[in-house]
C-alpha cells in the first residue's frame, strides 16, 4: 500500500545494486475522527522522494561535527550534504533545506519527525502535521534561535534526541481496536523531557472518557440493546438473525421467569396475610370504604403516596367497578369506554349510525353534538378546523349487506361524478357498457380542530381511479356541510399526489395570479379565504427522494446523496464505539419501497447533525449539501412544533411555540427559505451547456417546488389569521399536518390483526367502532407516523347514543319510501326543486351558531315564490343562464377531463364572484328573507348539477326492450352482485389452476 523508494548514489555501482528499498505508509493514514479524535500512524509520511548518499549510513560520533564559521543557510546545506550526520538523521532537501529523522521498522522505514531550515535561518520542527517553533514552550529550553553553524544543527539534534513523544491513547486495554494509535486533536505531540508521564494531559483526560465509551458500548451490546437491535430483519444475515434470536429467546425467558416470580409472591401473600369476606361482611367492608367520612379523612392526608391512600383507592375503584358491569362515556371528549356487559350490547353502541358511504345527516348530528361540547367554554376559538384528505388502498371485493340490501365494494363519488363518468363513457363507446367498477381505494375526509383534541373521520368514498376534478363535488360539499354544523374550516391539508395537485389548480381562474395557494369561501359568513396546505412530512419525504435520486446542483456546487453515504462508511468504520450521527443508520442509506414511506428517517437524514457532520467529514466541497439539509431541517421544526417544551429542552428555537403574527420564523420563510427556493432556480436556468430536461434534474421536482411554496405562503397568511381570533395566546404548527389521518390508517388495519388489507365493507365497520371508541387516537406501533406518549384520558359515566331495536318486518326501508316531500308538485320549476330538495335534506335542519337554519329559509322562500312567481321567474332565469355559460357546449369533447377541469374551474369562479352574492342578497332581500351563504350556495349547487345532467345527458341506445317484467330493488341488487362477483372469483380460479399446472 505504500510508495516505494530507491536509494540512490551516483559514486559507487556496486553499492547502486545493493541499495536499500525503504517503503514509507500513506498520508491516507491520517484522518479526522469525531469529538476531537485523531487516528494516525506514530510517524508521518514524507511527501518527496527521499535522496540519501551512502556516507549518511554510516554511524559518526559526536565529535565529527566541528563548530565552524557562521554560514548562510544554502552554505549550510551544502555543508551538511558533505558532512556526515548522525543516525537517523537524513538531508532530504537542500533547497529549502529539510533533515529528517528515519526510523527503521520491520518492513519499511518512516519519518519520526523533520527539521526544516528557511533561507533566513529560521527553524521549525515538524511532528505528525505539527509544527514547533523557537517560540513553542515545549521548545523553550533550546537556546538557539537560527540555525547558522554545523555545531548548532547538531546540538537541537541532541536537544530533539532527548524530547519524548506523547504514546497518545492506546494501552493495553485498547489493542482491539487495531490501530496504530488515538490521539486528541489538541494532543501535545512534544513532552517536556523534565515530565514523568507518558501521555500529555489532553490525552490523558481524553484516554478515561474512551475507555468509559467502550465500556458502555460493550455493556449495551452484553444487554442485547445493540444498534443492530434496530435494524430490520431483511437486512441482516444468517448469522445476524441467530445471534437476534437466542438474544430475543433470552429475553423472554428472563421476562416469564420474572413474571411467575411476581405471581407467586403475590399468591404467597395473599394466602399469608388475605383474608376472605362473606357477603355481609363485604358489604359492610364496601359500606365503610365509600363513606363520607373516609372519603373526607383520606382527601385529607398529607401524603397520597402512602400505603394506606393508595390501598384505599384501589378498593373503591374495585368496588365502584363491581357494582357497575360496564361504563358507558361519550363519544369524541378523549374518554376511555370500558366493555359493556355483552358484546352484544357494545355492538348497539357502535352501530348506533348506519354504516354508508358518502355524506349522511346522521354523522353530521353526531359531529355537531362533538362540537357543541367542545364550544361551551371559547366558541370561536374552538370552532376552528382543518379538513384532512387522503387516500388508502383497500381489497377489491363485493359484499352484501343484508340489513340495507345493497352490494358495498363499487365506486361511487357521489351522483355527478358518477353521471359525468357514465357520459364520457358514452362518447367513446356506441355500446351501452357497464360504469361501475370495483374500488380500490377509499378516499377519506377527516375534520380535526386547531385548539382542541377533535378528530373526527367524517365521510369516506370509494373510487376505482381518483381524478382532481372528481374530488371538486366532495370536497366543497363537505366544506359546506362543516360550515353548517358551526364549525369553521380554515384550510385542507393534502399530500402531493396527482389528484390533490389537479383539485388546487382546478381553482386557478378565481385566482389573481397562476399560483394558487388560497381560495374564497363561499360558504363562509365572514368571506374568509380557505388555504391549501400541502402534507410537512410528505414534503419531507419527497426531498429526501430527490435528493437520493437526482444529482441537485446549486451555486457552483453538487449537492448529492453520496455526500451522506460517506459519512455512514466513515462514521460506521469508527472502531472506539463514538459517532458523530449515532441515528444514522443502514436503514437510512439503503432505503426499499416501504422504508422511503416511513417520516422518520426522511426526517433523520435531513437534520442538523447531518448537516454539520458531513461538512466535517467531506469538507468544502460538501457545503451546498450541508446548506439543503440544514434548511430542510428548519423547515420541518417550523411546520412541525407539536409541543410547547420540546424546544426549550432540545435548545431547537425553530420547534418553540409560536405567540405571535410577528415570529421571526415568518420572516425567515419569507426572506430566506422562498429565497433559497428562487436562487436555485435562477442559478440552474443559467447554467449553460444543459438542456431543459437536464437543468430539471438538477432541481427538486416541479410538484415539490410547487408544494413547498404553497404551504410556506398559506401558513404565513392562516397564522397572521389565527392570531386574529379572540382568546387565541399561542398555536402549534403540527395541528396542520395530516397525522391524525395516517393514524386512523393505521388503526384500520390494526383492527384487523392478521388481515390488515379491508375490503370497503370492513372498512365502513371499522369507521363506526373508531367513531364511537375513539381509539384511532392511539397510533400504532409500526405505523407510518410513530406516535408519542399517549395521554390517559379520564373516565365519564354520560349515556351513549344506543340503537334501538326494531321488529323484523319493520327492518328494512327501502330509499323510495324515505322522501318527505312529492316532487311532482314543483311544476318543473328548477328552483323549486332545489327548495324542496333543501327542505327534505335532515343535515339542511341543523342550526347551529346561526339564527335560522337553511331549511327554514327554504319554507319560507317557497311560501313567498307561491305568492310572486313573476319575479322567482326572473331570477330562476338569470341564475340558469349565468349556469350555463360554465357548462361547455358541445357534447364530443376530445379532452373531456380537461373539459370538467375548465367546467368546475369556471363554476367556482362564478359562486365566487361579487355579482353572484348580490344577486342572492338583492332576491332574498325583496323576499324578506336574511342572506346565508350556506343556503344561498347548496341552493345554487343543486341548480347547477341539475343542469349538468340535463345538458351533458347521457344518450339510450335504440334498441329497446319490450315487454320486460321490472325487477325489485331487492332482485336487482341480487343480480348484481351475482353477475358481478362470481364471474370474478370463477376467473381467478381458473387462472390459479393455469398457473398451477
């Protein structure tokens, strides 16, 4: 592995044929460890070819040197070259003029230490990279300053000859590191020749705390506490998995045997010292522990810790427990629900709501009375929300649902999405085709309060393949109902997926500017505006992405995954058991498609100590790297503070609280971070000699870009809000992201143990236990968004809501009979209609917070059209057409989800607009009725949906049937799921047998 040289002389051949071949160690040898560690070889390596004459090998005495006149330092040299020196001392070059000091090993030879000599005189000596001068204290004792005579190069031999060498950190109890030796960063190198010790004092300070480490290390390793504890089974070997296994069969069976130990100790007591009541006894014993005057004497103790409070609580607990056989709590107030008497009987709690999909009056009811409880004390801090939106992969299956007679497991995203889709189908197919399909996600949306601890999953869809301008309906349906239940929805938090990215830019005509990040509310009775928030930790691991899978470029410098993978190799190659990135783990470098979902370790790569350890370790050329880390970790602790001391005791000022529309970290995503963002860019669209697809490589991706902007510039804008609120002291920025949701994720598949893949019909019972139990509140274990310390909630003895029972024949209600009011007497008036559908709509009933509730408003609208149908006329009309002009007008449109793209866009601008209010205020007025925009916006969404079918109609074939007997509701849903289903399963039978053989 070293350098090889020759010696050489040019006087003698026959001694040119027997030179010497002296090998000298790498400079590599020498390298940088953390917390001020030095790893090297005991002597430097040279950095020239070493020229030695023969005459230098040859041993001289003392006396050989003559003092001599006062000679320049080239005269010097020329003189030393002629003149033999001691050994080990070589001249290694005369200009500028070096000695060396050359020890011989058992394989090769190495440099103790050099002398270098400037024209000047001046001296320095040079040990391990280490500089001493004449001013040095070490070399205090040497009274020579400039090196002018033979005499005095050799007399600061003599001097060197006699000085020691720091041995540094390696004894005997530290060879199993297997290195040359360990030094502190500050270590001495030179020793006063006058000094007992061996080490100097920084190495000797340094040499305990090692020897502490290692012993730690070894005592975690012995416990079975490892960081290969850690890693997951997949990426270890055999061996590996074997050493893991007797250490987990070991720890299991220490655990049972301290298990039993405590059993029998505590059977062995109780037969000992317990003593067994009779009934009377036990009640008089029950009697005496729930009286007033124990009640009042043990309040009273000045200990609670004692023996005698804490026997006493536990007893009547017992005893409250046995008199009742189960608790029964409130839903959504964080309380913990006990097992009622039967299963049975729990069951009744939990279905309590009708299990469907879409939105319902019932869950709205239910949602509401949550709310209520929530408002009593602040009403307008508490009513503030986000809406939550993701979506979760589920088992293609079909059920049958026997109490409600339908077949659960097809799309369906409500009844316009499903007749544009039916449409679309039947411009490109002249056969009439089947629109229903098998879900294969569900798209959930979940309502969680800013200032409380509401988290509500509130409706769920089934969807084959989700669009952006399919979610339009849902989402604004959903916002509206929010609204109408009291609650004030602020801002939608998404991740970065295709379809999210599609519903906020289908918004871009009611938008001033192309970049859309806020959009009116029009369901809002303040006009507030409505953000977009993009997901913090799905950002987090879309730039851990890119920066693992592109080579990012930035200011003149790369920014690049490999920078990390050499701090791993470096820091894992540490043999003393210290790290500089102790998180930084195989799992963080070597990612696989489900390790790239966890946040975790996106969150542990993009971090601080990263930051600074790679700069450490890979030097300049590793400082736009440490920038993008540095700023990826900023941002995540700004998105992402979810406690109020977590960042005065991780000294992380960026994860403090926020108290104030004036944080200074607004300022700092403002001016500094969108900044960064803008000089990237510019600095990669200038960068010539690449193409566009190239200098898009060297960036993050468009969507990330897109992402990061849009959330920075709603969260400086929704907190300068919320701070606006009344009572509103301090805010947590993590009550933004979509945890919530990835837990109830997580919870869903946790209910189903073994079988973690539901299909929609397991989904929606899982949704009702969820509800009413509220244990989505505790997160799994390996979930994708690892929960902290759970909070004990206490314990309510509040009556559920309980399904009641009904008689068979009564079971079973079908949807045609549910509807309250005949649409045949709307005289085919669309307004009408939309009235009559508010008033026979239960969630148009809820009045919360508002004076009167949109179905009241509807009655008394339609009494008043009764008594003036002119002027209905003339606003039926004006609102019709204005509808019109959203919906394009051919019907053979090529683009036809650009087309619903433009449709929905050119709505909401429209529902948006100045004008659109006034009509409605001016209408309302003349009716005397007060203006709400809740009313005033389901009445008009209903009108214009009511359109869209009717322009955009759905063609019959010609062919008809004749003579055709109608089916039942009850028939039709059998054949379904029979002409459905069992093809299906017959098909995945007979490609098994194929496959087979």
């Amino acid at each position: 592995m070293g350098r090889r040289f020759r010696l050489k002389h040019c006087k003698n051949e026959e001694r040119k044929k027997k030179a010497l071949l002296v090998s000298f160690p790498r400079e590599s040898l020498v390298v940088d460890m953390p917390h001020g560690i030095l790893l090297s070889s005991p002597l430097p390596t040279p950095s020239e070819e070493i020229h030695m004459t023969p005459s230098l090998l040859v041993s001289l005495s003392i006396s050989s040197f003559s003092s001599g006149p006062v000679l320049s330092s080239s005269q010097l040299g020329m003189r030393l070259s002629k003149v033999p020196l001691p050994p080990p001392w070589v001249l290694t070059s005369s200009s500028p003029l070096v000695l060396c000091n050359v020890m011989s090993q058992s394989t090769h030879a190495a440099i103790a230490m050099s002398v270098h000599i400037n024209s000047e005189c001046d001296w320095s000596v040079t040990v391990l990279k280490k500089q001493f001068s004449y001013s040095e204290s070490v070399m205090g004792a040497f009274p020579v300053e400039k090196l002018k005579t033979v005499a005095d190069v050799h007399q600061l031999f003599q001097y060197l000859d006699c000085t020691k060498f720091c041995i540094g950190c390696i004894d005997d109890s530290l060879l199993f590191l297997k290195v040359p030796t360990l030094r502190h960063h500050n270590c001495h190198i030179l020793l006063d020749p006058e000094i007992v010790s061996v080490r100097c004092s920084c190495c000797s300070t340094f040499r305990s705390i090692l020897q502490t480490t290692i012993w730690k290390e070894k005592l975690k390793v012995s416990n079975g506490s490892s960081n290969s504890e850690k890693v997951n089974y997949r990426f270890l070997s055999v061996r590996e998995l074997t050493d893991r296994l007797h250490r987990l069969q070991q720890r299991y069976r220490t655990l049972q045997k301290s298990a039993e130990r405590l059993k029998e100790k505590v059977r062995k007591a109780t037969e000992e010292h317990g003593i067994t009541l009779d009934e009377e006894s036990e009640s008089y014993v029950a009697e005496i522990m729930t009286s007033q005057d124990t009640i009042s004497y043990m309040e009273n103790l000045s200990s609670k810790q004692s023996i005698r409070h804490i026997f006493w609580q536990q007893q009547l607990e017992a005893s409250s427990k046995t008199r009742l056989p189960g608790y029964e709590v409130a839903p959504f107030d964080d309380t913990v629900v006990f097992v009622s008497k039967t299963q049975r009987t729990l069951r009744d709690y939990t279905h309590y709501v009708q299990s469907s999909f879409g939105f319902s009056a019932e869950t709205d009811q239910m949602l509401t009375t949550a709310a209520a409880a929530k408002v009593s004390s602040c009403p307008e801090r508490e009513r503030s929300v986000m809406l939550l939106i993701d979506e979760v992969h589920i088992k293609e299956n079909l059920v049958y649902d026997k109490h409600s007679h339908n077949i659960i497991g097809f799309a369906n995203l409500g009844d316009i999405n499903e007749h544009l889709t039916e449409f679309e189908l039947s411009l490109t197919s002249e056969q009439p085709t089947n629109t229903q399909k098998l879900a294969k996600t569900i798209v959930v949306f979940m309502v969680r309060g800013l200032f409380n601890k509401l988290q509500f999953p509130y409706v769920q869809f089934p969807c084959h393949s989700l669009s952006g301008h399919q979610l339009y309906d849902p989402f604004w349906e959903a916002v509206g109902r929010l609204e109408q239940c009291g609650l004030k929805v602020h801002g939608v938090t998404m991740d970065g997926g295709a379809p999210n990215r599609s519903l906020i830019k289908l918004h871009q005509p009611c938008c001033a500017g192309s970049f859309v990040y806020k959009v009116p509310n029009p369901y809002s009775v303040d006009n507030r505006f409505l953000y977009f928030v993009s997901d913090p930790p799905h950002l987090v691991k879309t730039m851990r992405n890119c920066f693992m899978s592109r080579r990012l470029w930035c200011n003149e410098k790369d920014i690049l995954w490999s920078h990390v993978q050499k701090l791993y190799e470096a820091d894992t190659a540490s043999m003393c058991g210290i790290r500089l990135v102790p998180k930084l783990r195989y799992e963080h470098i070597s990612l696989t498609s489900f390790s790239k979902m966890r946040v975790d370790l996106a969150a542990q790569v993009l971090s601080e100590s990263v930051s600074k350890a790679v700069v450490l370790v890979c030097g300049d050329v590793a400082t736009e790297t440490a920038k993008f880390l540095d700023m990826a970790d900023k941002l995540f602790d700004t998105l992402n503070v979810h406690n109020y001391s977590h960042g005065a005791t991780a000294r992380k000022p960026f994860q403090m609280p926020f108290t104030s529309h004036e944080d200074w970290r607004l300022k700092w995503l403002e001016n500094d971070f969108l900044k960064y963002l803008d000089n990237w860019e510019s600095s990669v669209r200038t960068r010539p000699g690449f193409s566009k697809a190239q200098r898009q490589t060297m960036m993050l991706s468009a969507p990330t870009r897109y992402g990061l902007r849009m959330t920075v510039w709603s969260f400086i804008e929704l907190l300068q809000y919320i701070f606006s609120i009344p009572d509103v002291h301090s805010f947590l920025s993590q009550r933004l992201c979509q945890d919530p949701i990835e837990h109830f994720f997580g919870c869903q598949r946790q209910r189903g143990r073994v079988h973690d893949n539901p299909n929609a019909a397991e989904f929606l019972i899982n949704t009702q236990a969820l509800r009413v139990i509220n244990s989505f509140s505790h997160c799994p274990n390996k979930g994708n968004c690892r929960g902290g310390n759970v909070e004990i909630a206490e314990a309510t003895c509040e009556p559920l809501s309980k399904r009641r029972c009904r008689s068979k024949h009564n079971a079973v209600t079908l949807d045609k009979n549910l509807s309250v009011v005949d649409l045949g007497s709307c005289n085919d008036s669309i307004l009408m209609k939309a009235l009559y559908h508010v008033v026979n709509e239960e969630a148009h009933s809820i009045s919360y917070f508002q004076e009167k509730s949109p179905k009241q408003i509807a009655q008394g609208l339609a009494e008043w059209i009764h008594e003036h149908p002119d002027s209905a006329s003339a606003f039926e009309k004006a609102i019709v057409e204005s509808f019109l002009n959203c919906i394009p007008f051919t019907s053979t449109s090529p683009h036809k989800k650009k087309m619903q793209t433009e449709m929905w866009g050119k709505y909401h601008t429209l529902r948006t607009s100045i004008a659109y209010v006034e009509v409605w205020k001016i209408f309302l007025r003349t009716s005397q009725l007060s203006y709400n925009p809740i009313f005033c916006q389901s009445v008009g969404h209903f009108i214009f949906k009511d359109l869209v079918k009717a322009k955009l109609a759905v063609h019959s074939s010609d062919c008809t049937l004749r003579n055709v007997t109608e089916l039942t509701y009850e028939e039709i849903n059998a054949l379904r799921y029979t002409a459905g289903y069992v093809p299906r399963a017959l098909k995945k039978r007979a490609v098994k047998i194929i496959t087979a053989q």
